[in-house]
C-alpha cells in the first residue's frame, strides 16, 4: 500500500497513480481482491488494537502480492511480524496468541502450503471451543491465497478450501468485488 497526496492508502495501482480514483456505474470505488483485502487489514487494525498480522514477508516486504503493504511502518513489528517458512509454526503460534486475547492474522503466501500446519487447523484451532466446552475460542483468521491465475506450479495454484470447508469449527470465506 502506497500513501497519496492526499493521505489515502491503496496499494499501487494505475488508478493509485492518477488524480482520478476508478469507480463503477454506480460511483463506488473499484478495488481488486488484493487491493480489498490490503484495505481490510488496514480498517481492522485501526479499529482493534488486537488484531495483528503474520507471514512469511508480511512486514517490510508487504506479502506475496503486497495484501500487506504499508502495514509494517504503520503499526510496527509487534503488529506485522514476519516469520520463518514453517506453516505449522504460523498457525501454531496464531493459536496461542488467540488464547492469549490477540485476533491474528496468519498469512501463508498460497493454499498449496497449508499441509504442513492442517493438524494445527483442524486438530486445534477447529476444535478448541468444542474440546473445552465453549470456555475457549481461537479468534483468527488465516489468509491463503490459492486458484490458478498466475501461472504457477503445483503449490502455488491449488485450491483446496473443499478440504476446509467440511471441518467443523472452521469458516472458509471468500472475498469478492
């Protein structure tokens, strides 16, 4: 995300660029999935001092598609923390830090990397609150980008949220414009 002259964030877009902002037949403005997504993080973060964001190249590089861009500077590395590449870890300490009252972010840069953290997933996160009788719940979220598009190999364009979607505990949600 880029800032304007006018104090506006928006990732860098051709619209980002010019004086004019791209809007639809109905005066709204267009944004991408990534440039949503991006002004999500930014509202929820500014509203809620909980919610915080990790990944691999969340913070200084802005994620995989720049989803995270300018959130770094804006909220600094206890808010944006970039992680090794261990899925399981991001998901694992995603976890705990829902337990300790935080509502985290985790982001894995695609779907087809989630294989590694699907026990943390499904044994953990899906099912705290039933384990332990509605006396706990993991508030987090995990963004995974996932589908063809990019013209990818294998793990960068599966989509697996079928998988997901059928586990009792989780919500799969998919953005739209």
């Amino acid at each position: 995300m880029s800032a304007t002259d006018d104090g506006t964030r928006g990732p860098p877009t051709d619209a980002a660029v010019s004086d004019e902002a791209v809007t639809d037949s109905d005066g709204a403005e267009e944004l991408t999935l990534v440039e949503a997504v991006c002004d999500g993080l930014h509202t929820e973060m500014a509203r809620d001092d909980s919610v915080m964001v990790l990944g691999e190249d969340v913070g200084k590089n802005g994620g995989v598609f720049r989803a995270t861009e300018a959130l770094y500077e804006e909220y600094g590395a206890d808010r944006v923390v970039d992680t090794p590449l261990a899925e399981s870890g991001i998901v694992g300490a995603s976890i705990g830090l829902s337990l300790a009252g935080m509502r985290p972010v985790a982001e894995m840069q695609f779907m087809g990397f989630s294989y590694p953290a699907f026990d943390q997933l499904v044994s953990h996160a899906a099912r705290l609150r039933a384990r332990s009788r509605g006396q706990y719940s993991v508030p987090m979220v995990v963004r995974m980008p996932y589908g063809g598009g990019i013209k990818a190999p294998e793990h960068h364009s599966e989509s697996k949220e079928a998988f997901f979607a059928h586990e009792p505990g989780l919500k799969v949600v998919t953005p739209s414009t």
